[in-house]
C-alpha cells in the first residue's frame, strides 16, 4: 500500500483529493492539521484518514507527518503572510522530505506563474514574467522545489492547473452571481467588453485526476512540469461559457445584440489594474500531459453543467430559508 501525504487538504482542491484517496483501497492517506478536533467535529476527512497534529512553519512537526517511502502532494499555500514565510514552509517540506526519504514530491502549483506574455499559446517552457505578489511568490516556491529535484534524493513533479472550477470553488462565482442579481446593462457592457476573451478554466474532476495519475507513473518525472488547461476546448471563453451559464439557469438574453470590443481595450484595462495575466487571448496547452497518456473525465460542458445546478439547488436553498 502506497502512503500517500497531502499538504494543504483542508482547501478546496485538498478535500476533494483526500475524499478520492480515501476510495482508493491502494493508499494509504496522512494529512496535517493545527486544530484536529475541529476537522473531526467537521467530518472534513474520511474516517480512515490519519489526521497529523502540526503546522508547515513548524519542522519537527512535520517529520511525525511523513513516512518512509512516501509520495508527498503540496497544496498549501499560506494566503496573507508573504513571500518569506511561504519559503519557509517550503524549506521546511523540502528539508522533511529529504530527511525521511520520500518517494515523490508532487507540487500543485498555478499557471499564474506565467504572468505577462504576449504569446498567444502558452507551453510549460514559455518564459514567467508574473506582475502580481501571488504569481511572484508561487513561482520561487516552484524554482525552490524543482531546485530539489537535482539537490535532493527523491522525484519531483510539478502541475500548473489553470483556473480551477467545480461546485464549491470561487471561479465563476461573481459571473453567475452578476448574471443572477446584478444589472442588466452593466453585465451587457461586460459582456461586450470580454467578448471571447479566454476563460482558461480547468474542472476540479480533471485537475483531481491528473495529480492521482503523476502519483501512479511509474519511474522518474525527473522535476517536468506540466500544464493542465480545459483551454482544448474552443467554448473555454467568456462569451459561450456565459451563454451557456444563462441558458442553464434561466437567464434572459440581453436586449441588444452584443458588440464586440477590440480585445487591445481589455488588454489596456488590465493592465492598468495591475493584472498578471493582460492577454485577452492566451491559451494554455497541456498536451505535453495528454502525450504522456492522460485523459480529462470531465468535457467542459459537462463540468458547467454540474456547476449551474449546483448553484441552482444552492440558491434555492437559501430562498426557501429565507421564507420560513
């Protein structure tokens, strides 16, 4: 049995991982936790998840959270403390890891560590230019990881999703919630300004599946990075994935025909926000996974699909709490 070790499982992704782990009879699952009795009281883990009392920016309490042998899955990511403390847990992930004897280290990192790029289709070796603290601070902790694939003695991979979607995740939220509650024009407006802007979202289902099947190859990874993107599919853009949101849930077309804005308005716009990515355009291609054999469970429709009723039933929910 494989032990399997997820940082960071009290997030979004980190739960869903850890629930499909957790299925998997070939695993076996360890987590880290500050506070246990709350995850417990929670039900946040499945009952045959070990639960580890520490904390990253702790080092010995890490040691007690590995195991020999093991495959390691990073998600943590500490919001609001900064660069340096972000580097500090990854050394001390790092130094664990190396001490212990690990497997693999399987760093989930973000495309935002591309940044700025004119280019049109971005590849795991265009250039990262990001802008914005999050981008800057993510790819270090990449450089600081792949740095131990030649330092250290045990496999390293790292996966850049793009912008992660599913039931309980932030993406789309403020566009369906605008579309629901917000004004008509205001949303006609946006709608004209973003025209076809690409989306680039990825379906949690796949981003799930593609970190279970680096965990599964055989042999070295040898520090690649792979993108994982929905960008194959041509309806990833604002413009159809916000008529097919509408459709799903009701939504009255705009009363006017939409215009069309030349997307070099939406790219000054972005910039002047202070944007990381300003390339209305821009697609991530991620066949350089699919060559190595991996396939998405969950076409983009699909995923929008499930999105639109879960949001649905949510609203409903609240509605009829209302009323009592």
């Amino acid at each position: 049995m494989q032990t399997i070790v997820v940082t960071g499982a009290s997030g979004i992704v980190g739960k869903a991982l850890v629930a499909e782990l957790a299925r998997n009879s070939d695993f076996e699952v360890r987590v880290l936790s500050r506070n246990p009795q709350r995850d417990l009281n929670d039900k946040i883990f499945p009952d045959n998840v070990a639960v580890v009392v520490g904390d990253l920016l702790d080092a010995s309490s890490i040691k007690t959270l590995l195991l020999p042998d093991c495959v390691v899955i990073h998600l943590a990511y500490l919001w609001n403390v900064g660069e340096a403390e972000n580097l500090k847990v990854t050394k001390n992930l790092l130094d664990a890891c190396r001490d212990t004897g690990i497997k693999r280290f399987v760093h989930c990192s973000t495309a935002a560590v591309v940044g700025r790029t004119q280019v049109s289709k971005i590849t795991e070796d265009t250039p990262c230019q990001p802008v914005t603290e999050y981008g800057i601070t993510k790819l270090r902790i990449e450089q600081e990881i792949l740095r131990s694939a030649v330092d250290h003695a045990f496999d390293v991979v790292v996966l850049r999703p793009t912008a992660v979607f599913g039931r309980e995740g932030e993406q789309l939220r403020k566009l369906v919630n605008d579309l629901t509650f917000g004004n008509v024009w205001l949303n006609y407006a946006k709608s004209c300004l973003f025209g076809r802007r690409k989306m680039n979202l990825v379906h949690m289902t796949n981003v799930i599946a593609a970190i279970m099947f680096v965990v599964r190859i055989e042999g070295s990874l040898n520090g690649n990075i792979f993108i994982l993107s929905d960008d194959e599919d041509p309806k990833n853009n604002f413009s159809d994935v916000e008529h097919f949101l509408m459709n799903a849930l009701d939504i009255k077309r705009y009363p006017l025909p939409k215009i069309m804005l030349p997307t070099w308005i939406l790219s000054t716009l972005l910039k002047m926000r202070g944007r990381n990515n300003v390339n209305p355009m821009c697609e991530y291609d991620s066949s350089k996974l699919k060559n190595l054999g991996f396939e998405r469970l969950v076409a983009l429709e699909t995923g929008l699909t499930e999105y639109a009723n879960a949001y649905r039933s949510a609203y409903l929910s609240e509605s009829r709490g209302r009323d009592l």
